[in-house]
C-alpha cells in the first residue's frame, strides 16, 4: 500500500550527483523495507516551505547537504549535540511529532577512522587542513573522542582562528607556512580542503606527508578522486591512509536507523557499489 511506504530524501542544490540514494536504495533492499529514499533538488528559496511541507507529504525525515546544512538550522524544533557543536544540520527525523535536526558528519568521520585506523586516537597530535563547515565536523569529533592537541591551519588564518576559539581548550590555529614544522610529531593528518579534489584545478598537495612520523595516519574528506594526491603521496612513504568514502557511508547510517527502523551496516558490497558508481561517473 502506498501510504505505508516509507519515505525519506536528501536535499540540496544542486543535487544530482548525490550518492546518497545508491547508499540508502542499497539498504532499504538489503533489509527488504518498503521504503523510498530520493534526491530532492530545493532551492535556498523553497527551503523554509519544503520543510514545513514534510509532515504533510508523508516524508519521515531526510539528508541535507550544500547549500542547505546551515539554512535548515533555524527550521528545527529541536537539535542534537553534534550539530549544535558544528553549527550544521545534514540529517532531520521526527520525534514525538516534532522535527529534529542532527550532524552524523563526526560520527561518519570517527567511524571510518574506527573501521580501518582503529588506533587513530592514541596516536598523538592531529593537524587539521582547511576550516570550513567539515572542518568544524572534524574538529567536533576530534574534540569528543579525546584528541589532546588538535591543530589548524587554514590559507585564511583568520577561519583558523574562529573555529580555535569555537572548540576552546586543546585547539590551536597556525597559517599554512606552519605546517612542515607542525607535521613532526603528528599522529594524524586530515584533509578538509579541497585541494586535490576533481575538477578543482590541478590541486596539488595541501601538505607534504613526507614529513610525518611512520606511525602516522593520513585521511582525506574527499573522495572524488577515492586516492587524492595527498593519499597517494602518503601511501607511497608507506603511512597508513584512509579514504574519504568511509564517512560518506558511515554518516548514512544514524539517519537510516531513525527513518526506517533498522541499523544498518557499511560492508564491502556498500563501498564496492559506491566506488562503481564513482568510477563510471569519472
Ligand atoms: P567545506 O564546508 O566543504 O569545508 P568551505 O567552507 O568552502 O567548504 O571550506 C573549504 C576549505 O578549503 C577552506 O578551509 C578553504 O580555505 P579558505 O578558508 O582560505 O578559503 C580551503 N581551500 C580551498 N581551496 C584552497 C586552496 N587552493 N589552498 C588552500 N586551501 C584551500
């Protein structure tokens, strides 16, 4: 019956090359739930009535992605932690009638490093690349999981600055021409740039893994290319490297579990369809 179908959405503008349905289309079959999960293509201006629209047109809740994750913050009733911390919702439920806004963006990010890096926290100092909104996400996982010594460095120092007196304590904010000297005795490096990401220009290296301890984990947020040049360049020294893939399908997860009822798992068939669909779409 169609009013039992359960449905939920991922908006954004633009939106069509979201991977957000493969993930979620691949669960809902997995676990045999009739239910319905579709991109949305909203315009900042239609924002505010989407969501106000959603009770209505039966949608249990959904993902929001760019130019949206900000915006959406002032249309919830009430908020989780995370994003209260990031300052950015990318997923939204019902509870008790009311609609919620959280970030699972952390989450997916600490999770991924969990799965293929699980001794990233012990590590020692992180150096964080760049200080946009998933730097803020990466900095609120950090910060929870017990980080000590997180370092910022962004081109415009002055974002450093601002999310270093966001997070507080244990967070520091240096200028790009730190960062050979910050990378000694670093345990872990993340990209939250976009340099190195396609159809960003040549890219490049947002920093030389050459410098980094052997013990050192090196992830990227992006994963269009799956191997950036900085995780290329990290392989090659023989560091540990971790894709940016994990936490899109690690993020998915929370979102699922609220909308449909089930816990779902990132497994090799997940990352195998995904990488697919990112390699036909190259
Ligand atoms: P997001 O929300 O994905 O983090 P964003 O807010 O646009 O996106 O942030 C992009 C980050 O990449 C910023 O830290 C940006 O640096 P600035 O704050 O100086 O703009 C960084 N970035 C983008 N292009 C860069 C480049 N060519 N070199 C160094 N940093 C770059």
């Amino acid at each position: 019956m169609a009013e039992s179908l359960k449905k939920a959405f991922v908006i954004g503008h633009p939106i069509a090359h979201s991977r957000s349905p493969k993930i979620h289309g691949h669960w809902l079959a997995a676990h045999g739930i009739a239910g319905n999960y579709q991109a949305i293509d909203v315009a900042p201006q239609d924002l505010s009535a989407f969501i106000g629209a959603m009770g209505k047109n039966g949608l249990r809740g959904g993902n929001v992605t760019i130019p949206h994750k900000e915006a959406v913050f002032a249309l919830v009733g009430r908020l989780d932690t995370a994003a209260e911390a990031i300052g950015a919702v990318n997923t939204l439920w019902f509870e008790d009638g009311m609609l919620c806004g959280g970030n699972t963006d952390a989450y997916g990010f600490a999770a991924n490093l969990d799965e293929h890096a699980p001794h990233w926290v012990a590590n020692g100092p992180a150096l964080v690349l760049g200080a946009g909104g998933a730097a803020r996400a990466v900095v609120h996982a950090l910060k929870i999981r017990g980080v000590k010594d997180i370092r910022i460095v962004n081109r415009t120092l002055a974002r450093a600055v601002e999310l270093r007196d966001r997070f507080g304590a244990g967070v520091s904010a240096h200028p790009q021409a730190a960062v050979p000297d910050l990378l000694g005795d670093c345990g872990l490096l993340v990209n939250t740039t976009s340099v190195g990401m396609a159809g960003k220009g040549e890219g490049g290296l947002p920093a030389d893994p050459s410098r980094l301890p052997d013990r050192a984990v090196v992830t990227d947020i992006v994963y269009v290319p799956l191997e950036t040049p900085l995780l290329a360049a990290a392989r090659r020294r023989g560091l540990k490297v971790v894709d940016g893939l994990g936490m899109l399908l690690h993020q998915a997860a929370p979102g699922f579990e609220r909308w449909f009822g089930v816990r779902p798992e990132v497994t090799a068939s997940l990352r195998a369809l995904i990488v697919a669909d990112l390699g036909a779409a190259a």
